[in-house]
C-alpha cells in the first residue's frame, strides 16, 4: 500500500467533506488532529469567504494548522456552539462509532466533537472497519488520564478485561511518557473486538474510573463520516445522532 495513495485518500475525504459540509450561514468551524484534518485545514483555507469564519482548535498542531492557512483562530471559551466540525479517526465502526486519540488529543476533539451541531469524520480505507471497533486498531483505546492515577488506572482495567494496557512512551522524542496538550498521561488499553452494542457500556464503565481524564471512544458523535478509497472513490455513510446543542 503506498503512502501517495494513502495521502490521495485522505485528501479525497477531507475535501468533499468540507465541500458538502460548510454552509452559507455557518461562522463557527471546529478543526480537528491529525493527518487527514491537514486537507480539511487546507480546504478551507481556499475558501473564497475564508474571512468569515472563526476557527475552534483541538490541539496545539490544530491551532497551527488554522494559523498556517490563514484562517482565523477562536477559542471554545468563548464559541462553545459550533456549526460544524471535522476531525479524522483511529477506526470507524458501522454505526460510525469511533477509536480516537491516536495523536493524544482526544480530550479536546471530544470538547470541540460535543461543542458542535455537526461533527464530520475523514479518513482514508484503512480506518474503516468491517463491523466492529478493534479489528484494525489493535493498538487500544487511547485513555487520558491524570498523571499520578497511572497506576491504578492501570489496573482498574484489567479488572475491566482489557488484554492488554500501556502507559504510552514518547518513544525516541523524550524520555518518559507523552504528556497531552493538557498536562496528562494516555493510556492504550485493548479490549479486542467490541460488540456494536458494547462501545457505549464499556466507556460508561471506563469514564467512572477516578483518574481518567476522556476516553477515545466517540459514541453517537460523528453523524456523517467520508472515507476516501483506493480506487479515488469517496465512500460517505451517515448516521442520525441525537442533537447536541
Ligand atoms: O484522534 C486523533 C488524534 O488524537 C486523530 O484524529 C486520529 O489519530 C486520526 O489521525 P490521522 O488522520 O492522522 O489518521
């Protein structure tokens, strides 16, 4: 699988989506992490009325993706109603349930996810799964949590039944764990392959636990996602959701 053809995907989706999604009337834009939401942030830099709209970040490289082209940064102290946002994926399931937290910006996503009336997934084949989460994303559900409960958290899920749970290393960059935009640690806990009908209790369980900050589980968030295919096909599936604002 070569990397052109995956960038070509990712460029398909975050471009037809924004082409579909971006309404006349709408001002408030949230912009998501990642890989794929730099073709989001590139489209909509091309915006002839680019002027208009006040962009809401979800992380530190989302607010330098807004700056970059030229668009105008917000915050969502201050726009906490968002007509629209766009964010990338870990892995889609059929009913658009989503893993995020790949680049440990989930925290954010999910403040912005939950600020937005609408909120778009791009991603290219790779990230959609057959059925269920956990099939192609083996690494585990990305768990932010504050740093001095690692331990306990750690264990608290695998009573919870994970097969496995990291505390995530910043590998070669710095010694030590990856520390989120927001001062905390992540946690990668795989629970295998999760029943359709299982995503929402498995995060209701993961989201007591003192000491975790979000879980990487967007449940009935995404009501639209685009998925940009090998062949330069775009698949969009949608779903309804219930409103957010
Ligand atoms: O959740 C995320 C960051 O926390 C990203 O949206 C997710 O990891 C997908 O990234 P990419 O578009 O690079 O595949």
């Amino acid at each position: 699988m070569s990397e052109e053809l995956i960038e070509k995907s990712k460029k398909l989706a975050a471009f037809a989506a924004v082409n579909e999604n971006v309404l006349k009337s709408d001002r408030i834009i949230g912009v998501g992490s990642g890989s794929t939401v730099v073709y989001v942030a590139e489209r909509l830099g091309q915006l002839e009325d680019k002027e208009k709209f006040i962009c809401i970040p979800t992380s530190f490289q989302s607010k330098q993706l807004i700056l970059d082209n030229g668009l105008r940064l917000g915050n969502v102290e201050e726009f906490d109603e968002i007509d629209v946002a766009f964010d990338g994926a870990d892995e889609i399931d059929t009913n658009l349930n989503l893993i995020k937290g790949g680049g440990a910006a989930l925290y954010q996503e999910k403040l912005v996810a939950s600020s937005s009336r609408k909120f778009i997934v791009v991603a290219d084949f790779r990230k959609q799964s057959p059925e269920k989460l956990g099939h192609f994303w083996r690494k585990g559900v990305p768990i932010e949590v504050v740093p001095n409960s690692y331990v306990k958290v750690l264990k608290d899920l695998f009573k919870l039944g994970a097969n496995s749970a990291t505390l995530r290393d910043a590998g070669k960059a710095k010694a030590g764990p990856v520390v989120t935009d927001n001062g905390n640690f992540i946690i990668d806990a795989d629970f295998g392959e999760i029943p359709l009908n299982k995503v929402k209790e498995l995060d209701e369980k993961l989201i007591r636990l003192v000491g975790v900050v979000e879980t990487g589980f967007f449940v009935d968030y995404a009501e639209k996602a685009y998925i940009g295919n090998e062949d330069g096909s775009i698949t969009s599936l949608s779903v309804s959701v219930p409103a957010r604002l």
